[in-house]
C-alpha cells in the first residue's frame, strides 16, 4: 500500500479497475494500448504497456481480449 493511502473500511469499495500486465508473457505488440478506447495506456522504450491512466478505465476489456498473448488481467472494481 502507497504512503498515505488508507485501507478500505468494511463498507467501502474500490472503484477503480485493476490492470495487470504479466511482463514476463507481454511480447509488447501494442495491441492494447491502440484499441484501449480510453487511452489508459502509455508505452515504454521498448513498447511494452504501462497502465498510466488506471483511473480513466471503463473496463470494456478490450485490451485483456485483444491481447494474443493473454498478458493482461482486468480486474473490474466492486
Ligand atoms: S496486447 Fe498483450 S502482448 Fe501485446 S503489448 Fe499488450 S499486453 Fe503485451
Ligand atoms: S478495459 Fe478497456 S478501458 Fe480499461 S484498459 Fe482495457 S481497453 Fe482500456
């Protein structure tokens, strides 16, 4: 957990989709950044993802089903 954020209480739901990339599948064909309709990724040097706007994510799931390599999790908030 990031400094100064704080635990959900017992009643409180994340709101923001979870995005998870398994770097070690990722072959870094773009795939995911170009048909992600929210622009939620940027990519590295060497074109592989990084979720740079998680927050902008409306959990279409495009990127997870686009992906050939099934690199990408998405994890939708409660
Ligand atoms: S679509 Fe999959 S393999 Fe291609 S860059 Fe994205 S995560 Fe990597
Ligand atoms: S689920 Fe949709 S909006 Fe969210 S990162 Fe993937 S393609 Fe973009």
């Amino acid at each position: 957990m990031p400094w100064g954020a704080e635990p959900l209480g017992r009643n409180e739901r994340c709101t923001m989709n979870k995005i998870q990339i398994n770097t070690k599948w990722c072959k870094k064909c773009g795939l995911c950044a170009k048909y992600c309709p929210k622009n939620v990724f940027d990519r590295d040097k060497l074109g592989g993802p990084i979720v740079a706007r998680p927050e902008d994510c409306i959990g279409c799931m495009q990127c997870e089903s686009r992906c050939p390599d099934f690199a990408i999790d998405v994890e939708k908030a409660q």
